[in-house]
C-alpha cells in the first residue's frame, strides 16, 4: 500500500522563526552589555582609584608626560613646566622597580566631597646604583596619596597632600641613571 505523504507548506517573508523566548534572551543579553559598559567607562574610569594606578603606572614606566598628566593644578603652580617636574627624584628614580601596587579602597574627606585619599602599598625591587637585577632585593613601602577633583571633574593626584615620604625612604636612582 502506498502512503501518501502531505507536502508541508513553507511561508515566506513571515519572520526569522525565532520565538518569543528565544528574542527576550538576546534582548536581556544586550540591555547588560550595555549597562556593564556604561558602568565601566562613566563610573570605573573615571573613579580615583584607576586615577592614582595611572599616576604611579607613569612612575614605573619612567613616563614624564603620564605622571605630569596626572598630577594637580596647584602642584602644576609650583613645578610650572614639565622640565621642572623631571628633575624631582621620584619622577625617573624608580623606572621599572615597582613589583607590584596594592591600593585600598577610597577613603572620602567629610568636609570636600571632592577629595579622597587612597593607601597603597608598592613594592619596589633593588636599591639605586646596584644591579638590581643580580641583588634580588625587594622593600614594600606603603604611602597615603590624595586625589581630588580638577575643574574637569577628573581625578588628580595631589603632590604637596601626598608626601610619599615611605616610598622617597628607598633610594631612587640618580637622574640618568638607568637600573
């Protein structure tokens, strides 16, 4: 006996055959990618934190441009041009030393909500003037840094409120002087 087989009808143009479900999922998907990047260039970018970590990233690399980038107006005030600025110690005194940065979370000033101050603990391989690659040595100093806002609204690490008293205590190399 012969059975007969129904040809089953195929409409076009009238969608992509996604269900319902299957659309809620991929608009769900986008609504927080779009969040967690909203969140990561307007609240995690532009938070102190990431401000200071590029500071210090400039003290490490030895980049001048970075670190005076960074720095205050009022500190600009005192070390007008960015020639002026090369010469403090710490500027190239630690270019590739750093081993490692910790930092602590914020800490708000009550008074000026436009200031903040963050612990960070660094770890700074060799002493100036050594093979520091030979030596192996290693010191962890830890500084208090205050950041405030510019009249941007951006992040600034503010100099004469940052001492760096610890980390200026292990000797930076020479001006010059490469590790």
């Amino acid at each position: 006996m012969a059975r007969v087989v129904g040809r089953t009808t195929i409409r076009e143009g009238v969608g992509s055959g996604m269900k319902l479900s299957e659309s809620a999922v991929f608009i769900a998907v986008a609504i927080a990618l779009v969040i967690a990047l909203r969140w990561y260039f307007v609240v995690y970018k532009a938070s102190p934190g990431v401000a200071l970590g590029e500071f210090l990233g400039g003290v490490k690399a030895g980049n001048v441009e970075r670190q005076y980038a960074m720095i205050d107006d009022s500190d600009k005030q005192q070390v007008p041009t960015q020639k002026d600025f090369e010469k403090l110690p710490f500027v190239h005194g630690y270019t590739e030393r750093f081993t490692n940065i910790t930092m602590l979370p914020e800490v708000k000033d009550p008074k000026n909500a436009d200031v903040v101050t963050i612990s960070a603990t660094i770890g700074v391989r060799g002493a100036a003037g050594k093979d520091l690659l030979q030596q192996g040595e290693a010191t962890t100093v830890t500084d208090t840094y205050t950041l405030r806002k510019d009249k941007d609204g951006h992040w600034k690490v503010w100099l004469q409120k940052s001492p760096m008293k610890n980390l200026l205590a292990v000797t930076p190399n020479p001006p010059g002087d490469s590790f």
